[in-house]
C-alpha cells in the first residue's frame, strides 16, 4: 500500500479532510506552493478546529501568525517544536 493509498485511507475513515502542501510535487497528486495567508483563507472553511502544523520554526511561526490573523484560536494552534 502506498503513502497516498493510506492517507486517502484515513480520509475516508475519520471523514477529516487532509491537505498537504509539498515543495516538490513532481510524480504526486498535491497541491504545490507555499503555506501563506492567502492558501489558508482558500482552503479552510471551519476556523474553531484544531491546527496542527510541523515544520522548522520559521515555516511554524509564518503559518501560526497566519492563522491567528485569519481567526484561529491561540488553544486551538498545535505545533511540533
């Protein structure tokens, strides 16, 4: 079973919906560029869930500060340190 196959998987399962942004697309079926203010705003309709958000501290800061200017909550911002 793939990597997408098992993501796809758990969509289905737990009814979330997954959103990957890579740097390199090339040979996968997601969605290319930069995590900015103007993605989120595009991609999320439900701004009282959680957000999880791994990466180096300064894709996390530019993300969280992104998301609290669009209306996230502070306890809803998880991230991986």
């Amino acid at each position: 079973m793939t990597f997408r196959t098992t993501l796809l998987m758990t969509q289905c399962v737990t009814h979330d919906v997954l959103r990957f942004i890579v740097a390199r697309p090339e040979g996968f079926a997601f969605e290319p560029g930069r995590v900015d203010e103007a993605l989120l705003k595009r991609l999320i309709v439900d701004w009282d869930q959680h957000f999880y958000v791994c990466g180096p501290p300064p894709f996390n800061d530019a993300v969280m500060l992104a998301l609290r200017q669009l209306g996230a909550q502070p306890e809803a911002l998880i991230f991986e340190q």
